[in-house]
C-alpha cells in the first residue's frame, strides 16, 4: 500500500485493489482535485462550509463540495460500516474537541482495511478515546493524526498508545506555522523519532514494524 500525503488532513491510500482519499477538500486540493482519483472518498468532518464560488459536486448532506476529479468515487461521510470494492472501512463518531463536539463539531474517524492492513483516519479530532471507541475502532495498524490541532503532542502521543499502531503518520494543520512546527517537533519527541519528511510512505503487511514508528510525509498539495 502507498499513502500520500496532500496537505492538512487530506490522505491517500493507493491498495491493490482501490484507492481510498480521505478529506480532500477544495481549499487543499482546489476545484479540479488536481489530479487526485480514488473509488472511495471519505469525510471527517462534512459540516465544513465549501468554498462560495468553488465547483463541483457536493456530498450527500450538501454540505461539502467534492473535487471535480473524484465526482465518480463513492463517498462516506458517516458512522458505519461499509464494504465498497471488497474494501472494509468503519465509520466511529468522534468529536473536533472533548465537549462531544459542542464547540468545533462532530466528526468521524474511519477505519480501512486495504492490503490486510488496518488503517485509521482520525480527521481532527480533539479528544482522548474511551473503551468502548477504543473497541469500536477494532485493531490498528497504522494511525494517520492531526498535529498542531486541539490535542497537545502530549496528548496526541497518549491517544497514539490508545490505538497502538506499528505506524503514526502525522497530518499537520499547518505546515507552514511555527506553532504547528513546534508540535511536529514535541510529537516526534515523544514518539522517539525524527522529523525527517519523506515523499511517501510505501508498505506491506509483513514490513510493518514491531514498535510503533512515526513518519512525516512531505506535502503533495498546498492549502
């Protein structure tokens, strides 16, 4: 499986079978989606207010506005489970903060199975995981997350060993920011790695690692 890495918390998951694109809003990728193609698109978070002029189709609620490129993708943007080209994806509620959205929103993390391989999208979220979302989220093989957001790099790093996966792939806000630098920094810290970006990130099931290794991707798209 190969994930890249488009900016914010814009992910893609190329298997052998499917291409799974996960947020890929117009303000990351822009109106044409830039080229980025996937059978399955989801949303964490679809309540986020498209761009006025932007075109495109929007999503199932209206709310979002698809990527003229991924117009024909299937979209999930919901909790659930579903199986779309033999590809397994669970949709968890979860909140953009710890007051179950009550101040940023709901949001859902999914969780797809592509090459034997379990991986969880966490969007934005803003809170610790409870047992039973723990069990939910079933096991997990490598854990994209939000950094710079809500959750401190402390925080994120006790939200990572909640989950224990073989792999963190960290999905900054905010490339450009310092603050978001200084989280990217304090969360490699506390994982035990070095922020080193790399173009992709290409691996099977019998590479995974035996402790769990963050990784910094270099960004494919601007916001």
């Amino acid at each position: 499986m190969e994930l890249t890495w488009y900016g914010r918390t814009c992910i893609r998951l190329r298997g052998r079978d499917a291409v799974v694109v996960a947020d890929p809003y117009q303000t990351i990728v822009g109106p044409t989606g830039r080229g980025i193609t996937g059978d399955i698109v989801t949303f964490s978070h679809p309540d986020d207010r498209p761009l006025p002029k932007a075109k495109g189709r929007r999503s199932r609620d209206g709310s979002t506005l698809l990527p003229s490129s991924l117009e024909e993708s299937f979209i999930l943007d919901g909790p659930g489970e579903y199986e779309v080209k033999d590809v397994l994806v669970t949709g968890v509620r979860t909140y953009r903060d710890d007051t179950k959205g009550s101040e940023r929103g709901k949001q859902v993390a999914f969780v797809v199975e592509l090459d034997g391989m379990h991986t969880i999208h966490l969007g934005e979220i803003g809170h610790l995981l409870t047992e039973e979302k723990v069990a939910d989220i079933g096991p997990v093989d490598i854990a994209c997350v939000p950094v710079g957001g809500v959750l401190s790099p402390q925080r994120l790093a006790e939200l990572v060993a909640q989950l224990d996966p073989k792999i963190v792939v960290a999905m900054p806000l905010d490339e450009d920011a310092l603050e978001t630098r200084e989280a990217i920094a304090k969360f490699f810290h506390e994982m035990g790695g070095e922020a080193a970006a790399q173009p992709k990130l290409t691996i099977t099931i019998s590479g995974l690692p035996a402790e769990t290794t963050p990784v910094l991707l270099e960004s494919r798209g601007k916001v």
